[in-house]
C-alpha cells in the first residue's frame, strides 16, 4: 500500500525538496544530483545526494541576506534531517516529513 502525502505536508515536502536539491546544485561539486523517495509509515523520507564532502550546516542569516535560509526551513520543517558522507565521494542529505 503506498503512502499519499497531500495537503499541507505535500507542500513542506516540495518545499523542502527544492532547498536540499538547490543547494546540492550549487555547491555539489559536480554534475550529478540524486534524488531518493521513500515511504516512512504516514510520511516520506528523502535523500539528496552529491559529489561534495562538504556537509550542510544550519545558518541564521540577517533579515537583510537574501538567502542561506535553506537548511534552516529543513530543521526547523522536518520531522527528522541529517546528512553523511558516503564512501568514495561526495554526501547524502536526508529529511523525513
């Protein structure tokens, strides 16, 4: 039986999504983003993974910053987040919603 997620909880997840994604784009390391869907009981877990060792951190820019909120939406949205460098090269970052 696959979980749906819709209404509010479909909307974190598209949000959330495009910040780990966009941010796995632009400082990745390379051309290749992976992006993994996972039914967890009434929710979903995604991985984002890329070429870069470089792990996320959470940040809390000035109101004046037009950006480098993203990590901050994911912890603060998330049920659960993490990220960790996999063998060879690069890192995953995972949430749960």
């Amino acid at each position: 039986m696959a979980t749906r997620v819709v209404g509010e909880r479909a909307d974190d997840v598209d949000l959330l999504v495009s910040e780990v994604v966009t941010n796995a784009v632009k400082y990745g390391g390379g051309d290749h983003v992976l992006v993994t869907v996972a039914e967890r009981g009434r929710g979903v877990r995604v991985d984002v993974t890329d070429q870069s060792p470089n792990l996320p951190r959470v940040v809390h820019p000035s109101a004046d910053r037009p950006g480098g909120r993203g990590m901050l939406l994911v912890d603060r949205i998330a049920s659960r987040w993490g990220s960790e460098l996999i063998q060879g090269n690069g890192k995953v970052v995972w949430f749960e919603r």
